[in-house]
C-alpha cells in the first residue's frame, strides 16, 4: 500500500518541478529589463553620497545628498520642529566641488552657499519657509556654522574643526558677493582631531 502511495504522489511532485521551470523560463526574458529598472531605480533614490548635522544654533537637522543621476543631482534638506524642506542647490562635479557652507544671518535665516559661484539658498526658519532673495551686504555679520564637504568621505565639518573657508571656484560667479575674505584657492584640511562642540 506504501508502494502504491508513492507511486501515485511522484507524478505530482514531477509536475510542480516542471511548473517551476516553465515559470522560471518564462521570467527569464524579463531579467534584463528588471535590471535595467533596478538601476534606474537606484539612480535616481540612492545617493551617492549623503551626510546630516543637528545644528544647535538653528535648531536644526540639515542634510546634503548627491545622486549619481548627474553633476548636478545635489540636494539640501532642513528639518524644523515646524516642518522639512527639500530644495536643489545648483553646482558642478559634486564629486570633486562638494563644499556647502552655512551660515545664520541677524534675521534668523539659514544662508546655504553651494559650490558654484550664484549657487545658493536662503530659508527663514521661523516659520520655516524657502526665500527667493537675501540682501548680502551685511554678510559680514553672518554667523559661520559650518560646512560640508569631503574629510575624506563627505560629512558637515564644525568651525571648530576648520576655519570658515571659501574656494576662489565656489565664487567665480560672485556667490551673492559675500564673505569675501574667506576666498581661498584651496580649503586646508580640517582638523578632526578637535573636540566635537556639536550636541
């Protein structure tokens, strides 16, 4: 009786392996095309490069991604108790040009300067808005909070770790004609080897 049952249950088990197999042969054709969408997915969401800090003067989280989708695929993100905003920041040869300097003004306004000269952007903080203009010719009264860029691997670098730093490339457009003095041909490394002030 044994026997029987076995012989009656192999068919059945020969039959759900070639139901496998025809399935499997009919995905096979699709797999190029899967891939292909796999990694135009994962251009497109995965970045490439991503760093955040809570910036206590601001009250703030603030996050910088680069997409491997372009040169310009740069993003910049504030987070507040009174809500998040996402905006692009124009720039050229993130992997090379990364640095994105911030700065809080008299106004509580965070001054996000990028790494192309005109590249930048201004956000009110309370309440949290994005701001088309700024007047910058009190920009020496700006408080410097920091910036991010490659040390090696792209994280936000604290005043306290680097002196405030602006590449003579970062302002060949003029960058709202600020901050002047701290033009640089090149940005010394940071010292990461300081104390963390940073909460």
């Amino acid at each position: 009786m044994r026997v029987e049952e076995a012989r009656i249950q192999l068919p059945t088990e020969r039959a759900r392996s070639l139901r496998a197999i025809l399935i499997l042969a009919a995905f096979v054709p699709l797999f190029p095309f899967i891939l292909l969408v796999g990694i135009l997915v994962h251009v497109a969401y995965v970045p490439a490069a991503s760093a955040s800090a809570n910036v206590a003067e601001i009250g703030a989280m603030v996050t910088l991604r680069f997409y491997p989708s372009s040169d310009d695929a740069r993003y910049f993100t504030v987070a507040t108790a009174q809500g998040t905003i996402t905006r692009n920041i124009c720039g050229f040869d993130w992997a090379h040009h990364a640095r994105t300097s911030l700065y809080l003004t008299e106004q509580r306004q965070l001054v996000v300067l990028g790494a192309e000269g005109g590249c930048h952007l201004i956000f009110t903080l309370s309440p949290l808005r994005f701001e088309m203009r700024i007047d910058a010719t009190n920009s020496n009264r700006w408080e410097y909070l920091g910036a991010f860029d490659y040390a090696p691997g792209l994280r936000f670098i604290l005043p306290s770790e680097q002196s405030e730093c602006l590449t003579q490339s970062d302002n060949r457009a003029g960058n709202l004609n600020a901050r002047r003095w701290a033009w640089r041909d090149r940005c010394p490394p940071p010292d990461v080897s300081a104390p963390r002030q940073q909460p």
